[in-house]
C-alpha cells in the first residue's frame, strides 16, 4: 500500500489521464491503489480542489448513479505576507529574545 500523500498524487494523475470524468473505481485502479483507500482520499481532494464532480454515470451493479471526477483548480495557498502573519512574527521575535 502506498502512503498517504503517494495515494493523492496517484489519484490526480489518474484523473488528468482521463481528462473528462471517472468514477472512484476507474480512478482507484488506474492509480494503483485500494478502493478503500481512494474512498477516503477522493472526497478529500474534491473539498481542496483538486478534484471536482463533473457529473453521474449509471454503472452496473449499482441502483444509483455514481459520481464522475475530473481534475479541479486547487485552492491557492495563502502567502504569509498577510496581516495575521506579519503580528506572529513580532510576537515569536519578541519572545525568542
């Protein structure tokens, strides 16, 4: 099994490798990891942005149609320029005297 931040990365290159949408499943084996896996990391890359849901796909087996993913623009990280960080650093070079 691969760690963690392996099985992210695995699961965005898959999906650019599909380009327009698939489904956990088609993403958990062209990534190279667990279904179980993949069901934990896919929800999570789409609430960071690097997946998203583009739409459904009724699969056999299953009753309900299941969701399609496709690659996402990932939040921009916040640069620690910011007024919040500027009063940290004070505060850590104050105390660090």
């Amino acid at each position: 099994m691969r760690p963690a931040g392996e099985v992210a990365r695995a699961i965005l290159a898959a999906a650019r490798q599909f380009g327009s949408g698939a489904t956990l499943s088609e993403l958990a084996e062209a990534a190279s990891v667990g279904k179980s896996a993949a069901r934990y990391t896919v929800p999570n890359l789409c609430r960071k942005g690097g997946l998203q849901i583009v739409g459904e796909k009724q699969v056999e087996g299953r009753n309900r149609p299941v969701a399609l993913y496709a690659p996402g623009e990932p939040e921009e990280i916040e640069s620690r320029a910011g007024h919040g960080w500027v009063d940290l650093s004070r505060c850590v070079d104050g105390w660090a005297r």
